[in-house]
C-alpha cells in the first residue's frame, strides 16, 4: 500500500471541508443543520470533534513509528463512531419531519472510511532482524 499516506492526508481534507458543508435539511422550519452551524437545533456543533480526531490523526498518521500507527488506530475508530453516530442521529425522521441528507454528510462519512482505510494499511518499513 505505497499510497495510503497520501489517501489518509487526502482524506483528512475532505473531512475539514464536509464538516463546513450543510449536512441535513430540514424541509417543515426550513433548517439546515451541519457540522459547524446547528441551525437552531439541539444538535451542536458535532465538527469539531471531527476536527479534534482530523488533527490527531494526521499527527500520528506522519509519525514514522510503531506506536504512532497503533495509537493511530484508536483515532481512527474514534472518528468512525462519532461519523456512524452523526449520520443517524442527525438524518433520523422528528415529529413527523425527515430531514434530507446533504452532500456534506455524505462527505464526511466517506472521509471518515479513507481515514480507517489509510490508518489500517500504513507504509511502515519493518526491520528484519536474523
């Protein structure tokens, strides 16, 4: 997997420009909800925990060592819960109302599968040792 490191960094700027992006919209109040915009709803503000694991990940992600793509791992799963959780919770029918998915939360989940893709196959040098 030669190119993995440049997928994972790829993939990194993808989910910073998803979570600015409108994710859901709600048709009945007219609400567009996102990563960094609530929308007057109760959702908050859930990019920036996609920013906090973007950071994270691509500071373990340049580390060439061991620990750092094992910790790495963690990030990466991290990220992919908080990613399934966004993408149920926040398109998910209220009151009668079904909000309508939007390009960003497609985004942001498909960021999120090259991140645990790119952190499952690093380009890691081992060394033999006889």
């Amino acid at each position: 997997m030669k190119y993995m490191k440049w997928v994972g960094i790829i993939a990194v700027g993808l989910l910073v420009y998803s979570c600015f992006l409108p994710w859901v919209a709600i048709t009945g109040p007219s609400i567009i909800a996102g990563g960094m915009n609530d929308g007057g709803t109760n959702f908050g503000k859930p990019g920036y925990f996609h920013l906090f694991f973007a950071l994270l990940f691509i500071t373990f992600h340049l580390i060439p060592r061991l620990w750092a793509k094992r910790a790495n791992l963690v990030v990466v799963a991290l990220n992919m819960a908080w990613a399934i959780r966004n993408f149920f919770i926040l398109a998910i029918c209220r009151g009668g109302d079904c909000p309508e998915r939007l390009l960003g939360l497609w985004l942001m989940l498909l960021a999120s599968v090259l991140m645990l893709l790119a952190a499952l196959f690093p380009d890691v040098k081992m060394n033999e040792k006889n």
